[in-house]
C-alpha cells in the first residue's frame, strides 16, 4: 500500500495486478490474495490485521475483507479528525489589550489642548 493511498484504490490496484497475472495463467487461491493483501497494509494496520486472522476463515474473505478495512479506515480517519477537532479547541489565544491612560494624564492633555487654542 503506498502512502496516502486508501483501501478502495489499493485494492483496485490489486485486483488489475491479480488480472493481469490470470490472463498469464498464474492464479492464487483465496487465502493467498487474503494474506497478499494483509501484508501489504502498514504497521498501523497491524491490530486490524490480527484480528482478522484469528477471526476470519481467510478462504471466503476476499469481498468481506474489502468491507472490513474500509470500515476500520474510515473510523481511524473520524478518529484523527476528531483528534485534530480537540487540539483546535484547547489552543489558548491571547488578546493584546490597548494601554488605557490615567484620567489624570487625560485632564493635562486636555488642558495643555485648551492652552495651545487659546494661545
């Protein structure tokens, strides 16, 4: 599986590769496309692929294997995305606020204004 590859399109390329080679009269049984397909998936994927080897009778998988693994992808992109969603929430922003002056220096400034205008 190359990266940023989905399962959906990794398993299109397979299947033309499987293609390719039957029309070469070189054919796989079930079980060996199945274990092809589930050592080709990154280590992240490695839970996902134990679990399917102790659950699942690798001859009939293929079509049900295909379902599987878009499912566990698709709930490990919700996961990153919500991830992503919780660090956007805890960023801190903080907000520069304006000097404010005393009143004093205030009332000198208007004074030294109504000084200069009547001078």
């Amino acid at each position: 599986m190359n990266e940023n590859e989905d399962i959906k399109s990794m398993f299109s390329r397979f299947t033309y590769i499987i293609n390719a080679l039957q029309a070469l009269d070189k054919t796989y049984s079930n079980r060996e496309m199945v274990r092809k397909i589930l050592r080709c998936l990154p280590k992240l994927w490695m839970p996902k692929v134990t679990a399917i080897e102790e659950a699942k009778n690798l001859n009939i998988l293929p079509l049900d294997l295909l379902g599987s693994l878009m499912t566990h992808e698709l709930s490990m992109q919700k996961k990153d995305n919500d991830e992503e969603n919780e660090k956007k929430k805890k960023k801190i922003v903080a907000l520069k606020l304006p000097l404010i002056e005393d009143s004093e220096d205030d009332d000198e400034n208007e004074e030294l204004a109504f000084i200069t205008r009547k001078f």
